[in-house]
C-alpha cells in the first residue's frame, strides 16, 4: 500500500502549468521569466534529475508542494514491470516513472507492480542527485 513520509521535506512554488491531474509525478524547477527572478514547478522530462515529487494538483500559478526526499507516493508508467526493493527509477515521458535504462536515477521502487496498461500509484524511496532538471 502506497504511503509518504517526511512530509517536512516539502516546499512550494508556483505551478507554471495545469497539474491538476499531475499528483504524484516527477517536477522539475524552471525559471520563471514572467517573475524574475523566481521559479515555477513543471512536469519532469524525460532522462533528466527531477525537483521531487508533486504533492497536490494545482492549477497555473497556485502553489505546488513538492516533496524532495524521503519516502512518498509516485507515478508509475504504464506496460512496465517493478520490483520492490530492487528497480531503480528514471523520469519517463509526462513525468512518471519508469525503471532506469540510460536516465538519471531518482527513485528506488518500494513496491512491486506487474505490467498494467494503467499508471500505476506506487512507494518509493526518492534518490535526488545533482543532475540537470531540465
């Protein structure tokens, strides 16, 4: 069962885009050129590090929580196969996640899902490096 934990891992800033249907899935930081010099909160790209986690479903320019470590709920991509304990996560197309191929790991699977034809909601442990976010 999916669970999140260090919540006082979060932070906000403003979502740059609708993700009200983005709970869950991998966020990058870009800048935020309508507001210099701040940032706003999009959905991760595939390959690249990813911010954390998006905690909410905001809607352009409201407040987007984004967990950045700890253990929390995630986004899984579709016809994929994870084992918990054992598969290391990438950002995928659309911001979830997919085991890692030749993309920067960011998470580590805490649960174990067959391949579905759905995004599945999953726990993870997240594993934030310095890689480039977008």
């Amino acid at each position: 069962m999916p669970y999140n934990e260090g919540m006082f891992n979060c932070y906000t800033a403003p979502a740059g885009a609708d993700l009200s249907g983005k709970q869950f899935y991998g966020v990058s930081l870009v800048n935020d050129t309508a507001n210099p010099p701040g940032v706003h909160v999009v959905v991760g790209t595939t390959l690249k590090g990813i911010a954390g986690i998006l905690q909410n479903n905001p809607l352009p320019g409201q407040a987007a929580q984004v967990q950045s470590t700890g253990a929390t709920k995630a986004a899984i991509s579709a016809s994929v196969v994870v084992t918990g304990g054992t598969t290391f996560l990438q950002c995928d197309v659309g911001g979830t996640l997919t085991p890692v191929t030749t993309g920067q790991i960011v998470a580590q699977a805490l649960e174990t899902i067959a391949s579905t034809p759905n995004v599945m909601i999953i726990s993870v442990r997240l594993m934030m490096g310095n890689a480039a976010t977008a």
